[in-house]
C-alpha cells in the first residue's frame, strides 16, 4: 500500500512537471498552454474564447440573427510558439533566457477578447461573434477571417509553414495586428521576425493626424496620452494631466517609456501588419471590471476608443 501512494505520488509529479513544459503526458500530439489565470488550454483544439475559463469577471453574452450566421466580425487570437530560449529584457515574462510565462499567446485571454468583442457590438454598426475564434496559423479556417491578433511576441518564433501562410494571408487581404509587447529587444524580434515574412517592406511610424484616430471616436493624443498600463503594473500615483508621468511603476525593458503605433504598408497603402508598442491595451479591455479607477482612466479613456478605431478602420479600409 505504501509503495502504491508512493507511486501515485511520483507519477502525480511527473504530470505536473510535464503539464509545465506544455506536454500532456497521456497524448503525445497534445501541446498545453498555461493560462495566465491559472490552468492549461490545448492548443490543438480549442476553437473559441468562450469555451476558456474567464479569471477576471463574468463575460458578456449576446446572439446574432441567425439567418447571417457568417456576416460577422469574429476576433480571432493566433496561437504561436515562444522559444524559451530567446533572450528578453529584464522585467519582460521573468527576464533572461527562459523563465517567465512560456506562451505569451495566453497572455489577457480570453478575457480581452470577449470583453472587446462585446464593446464592439454595444458601441458600433458590427455585428460581433460572441464566442471569438483562437487559431494556429495553419489552421485551413484562417482565410476566413480578415483581421488577426497577437501579442507578447518577445519570444514569438514562426515556423516555416507558419511563415509562408503568414505571407500568403498578408498579400491576399488580410491584416495583424500586434500589441501589449515592450521594450528594445521585444520590438526587434517581431521585426526580425515579420522581415522573414515580409523582406521588402519597411515600418511606416503613425502619427495622431493619421485617419485611424478619427475612423469612431475622436482620439486628439499626445500618444503618451493613450499608453494603457498592465493592471498589475499600474502606477497609482499615474497623473493623467502630467505628460511626463508614467503610468507603469516599473521598469519594462530598455525603451520600454515611449509608446509606438507602427505599421507596414503594401503598394496601395493598405496596412498588411499595425503594431502597439510599449502599451497594454489588451488589460484596458481585460481587466475593466475589476478598479473602478482603473476603468474610468484607462478602459474607458483609453484602451477601448483605441481597439475600436483600429479594428473598424483596419476593416473598411
């Protein structure tokens, strides 16, 4: 009997210790992401937000008519794979080479995604999915939806497949959009990593005259206005009239304090890739439920204007 618990007891570790790297232990094709509320999601078949557990407030519902069940816009997360052994800055997911949350995919879902998805609904013309999709970049369904999200790329590494899909969905219309990374060293990886999808473009850095601040609500700026702090790394003492306060109250890796807008162009002018540098709008739209401060300053003020008009003008123009 003794022995059996003792067994249990090792076998019980080892599950754990494998669940940590990503591995279920009981099916070798499955790959287990750990959420940033506690808890694995499989990344080979999760399909929906709606079906992750929230761990910040309860979730917004609402249906669509059914007669149109595909004329909606659908948020959809990209599952990508981060290398533990990418070095980032100090202060980004633990620091130095590895530590940290493994996959920064997970990070603000699905929460962020639900709660955007529904103010989108509430506050403009689109019809919304309610459930929003989460996907790998080979997955055959990707072509069906025209914009695409990521963020924490500090150790995003695509794979070749990866890349080439990524390219061909660029080129034949659709859109990334990037945020809640910072630093240096954070901007040069999606860089580099972008560049092996698209060598030929260059960044284009937007400014506050540009008509994506204007597609809904009228945002005037500066753009230090608009940085939106994670909620966990909030300055209290943030003055929101004082241009020179910050609004995260500790270091975020080297040129973490100047927030960035920056996207690449084709030919046409068309935005193939929008990044938000050094900001983490996905917590306005995560966490707005959970200070009723931090609401008023940076979801409401801040986060959900920004997501908006990015969305609605990456999706009419």
């Amino acid at each position: 009997m003794r022995g059996t618990a003792y067994t249990l007891i090792l076998l019980s570790l080892a599950a754990t210790c494998a669940a940590q790297r990503g591995f279920n232990p009981g099916t070798e094709t499955a790959t287990w992401a750990r959420l940033e509320g506690g808890g694995y999601v499989n990344e080979n078949t999760v399909r929906t937000a709606r079906e992750t557990a929230s761990h910040s407030i309860t979730l917004p519902h609402w249906t669509n008519p059914v007669e149109f069940p595909a004329d909606v816009f659908t948020f959809t997360r990209i599952i990508f794979w981060s290398d533990p052994n990418k070095v980032v800055e100090p202060g980004i997911g633990g620091g130095g080479r590895g530590g940290g949350i493994g996959r920064g995919w997970t990070i603000d879902y699905p929460d962020a995604d639900l709660n955007l998805s529904h103010r989108l609904q509430q506050l403009t013309s689109m019809k919304v999915d309610p459930d929003a999709r989460v996907m790998k970049l080979t997955n055959p369904e990707l072509a069906r939806f025209p914009l695409i999200y990521m963020e924490h790329i500090e150790r995003m590494t695509l794979r070749r497949d990866e890349v080439d899909v990524l390219r061909r969905y660029l080129l034949s219309g659709g859109t990334l959009l990037v945020n809640d990374f910072w630093g240096e060293m954070a901007w040069r990886n999606l860089e580099s990593e972008i560049r092996r999808v698209l060598p030929c473009l260059n960044w284009t850095e937007l400014t506050l005259d540009h008509p994506i601040f204007r597609s809904v609500f009228p945002i005037k700026g500066p753009m230090s206005s608009l940085r939106v702090p994670s909620m966990q790394r909030w300055n209290w003492n943030y003055d929101p009239s004082d241009p020179f306060s910050n609004p995260t109250d500790r270091f975020r890796g080297e040129g973490y304090e100047t927030m960035h807008i920056r996207a690449l162009h084709d030919e046409r002018g068309r935005i193939l890739v929008l990044a938000i540098h050094n900001s983490d709008v996905s917590d306005g739209w995560e966490r707005e439920g959970e200070y009723e401060e931090y609401f008023k300053v940076f979801s409401e003020a801040r986060a959900y204007p920004l997501g908006i008009n990015l969305i609605f003008y990456l999706m009419t123009h």
